[in-house]
C-alpha cells in the first residue's frame, strides 16, 4: 500500500533530519554536529528531532522502524504458496526499491561510519534485532518451534544475499540493484550453482 499524505510528509522529516546530520558529520565530523545545528538546517524544533531520534547518534545510523515493519508486514501477509526464500526475497526486495536514488545517502553514511568507529555498535546492533524479529516471523509463518534450525538459517542466508548484492552494486553499478538482488537470490534457490 502506498503511503498516505501524513505517513508521507514525516517521512520526508525524518529523510532531511538524517541527511541534514550525516551532511554535517562528513563535512565537519561528527563532534562538531549538533541537534540544534541539524534542526535549524531542516527549519525543524528541536523537539521535532526527538520526535524523530532518541539521540543525535541515532540520526547518524538511521534505524528506520517503519521499514522494518513493512518487511515484517510483507512476510506476515505473503500467499502461503510462496517459500519463505521467496517471501524474503519480494518483502526485503520491496523495501530496497529506493536504494539507487539513495545511493549518495548510503555513500554518506559508510563515509561517517569509517571515520566514526565508535557509531558502529549502534548500527550492528539495530539491524540485529531487526534480524532477530525477523527470525520469529518466518518461525510464526513457518509454523515450527523455536529451536528450529531452519527459519533461523533462511533468514541469515536471505540477510546475507542483501548485504553481497549491496556491496557488489555499490562498487560496480553498470547493472541496476534490483538485477543484482534477484540474481542473489537466484544463486541461492540454485544451490549456489553457477
């Protein structure tokens, strides 16, 4: 489902918060960003900021709890005639739909990380629990325990093809990412046959 107006416009807020943080971070370094600074550049309050983000670090790494739940919603909600490599590829693959008109964002952004060590913790840890929520929904979708071994594994295999299309089209982007995500997936179901 598309994005209503409102759901729209703080999204949009949240985009130039972030943007406006890790602009300041790779021109000046981190230290010298503020939350006064990142909210007068937007034209926000201050309070709009923590509206947004807990902490100014929080900006820098950009969880985006709403995205999550769109993939969590996807797998939910997927047709039961889908295997769950399937169901991950098309809810993780609809959320990366932007990634090539994002591309400086995400240049930023591994920019302000490689100079600001101290940031990463944060940023594992985030997509970690995002991780570990996944894992319990596949295990809901699949309908098996807990200790399963197998929703566990299909979503670590899923997250990795994620992160070697990602780093294969960020270094090479004669083909388009979402070739390059398929073609991932692909491998994949194929038994990582070439």
């Amino acid at each position: 489902m598309p994005l209503g107006l409102r759901e729209r416009k703080k999204l949009a807020t949240r985009e130039a918060l972030a943007d406006a943080a890790l602009r300041m971070a790779a021109d000046h370094g981190m230290e010298q960003v503020t939350v006064e600074a990142v909210t007068a550049a937007v034209g926000v309050s201050v309070r709009t900021f923590f509206n947004y983000f807990p902490t100014l670090e929080d900006a820098f790494v950009r969880p985006d709890p709403d995205t999550h739940e769109r993939t969590l919603k996807a797998v939910r909600e997927a047709p039961a005639g889908l295997n769950t490599l399937e169901v991950l590829r098309e809810a993780i693959g609809r959320q990366l739909a932007h990634i090539e008109e994002d591309h400086d964002r995400w240049q930023l952004q591994v920019s302000v990380l490689d100079r600001n060590p101290s940031l990463l913790p944060k940023f594992l840890a985030a997509r970690g629990a995002d991780e570990t929520v996944l894992i319990e929904t596949v295990t809901a979708r699949e309908g098996c325990d807990a200790s399963d071994l197998y929703p566990r594994l299909v979503t670590h295999v899923a997250m990795a093809a994620v992160r070697a299309a990602v780093e294969t089209w960020a270094a090479d982007r004669s083909a388009s990412f979402q070739d390059v995500f398929r073609r991932a997936f692909d491998l994949i179901a194929a038994g990582l046959a070439r």
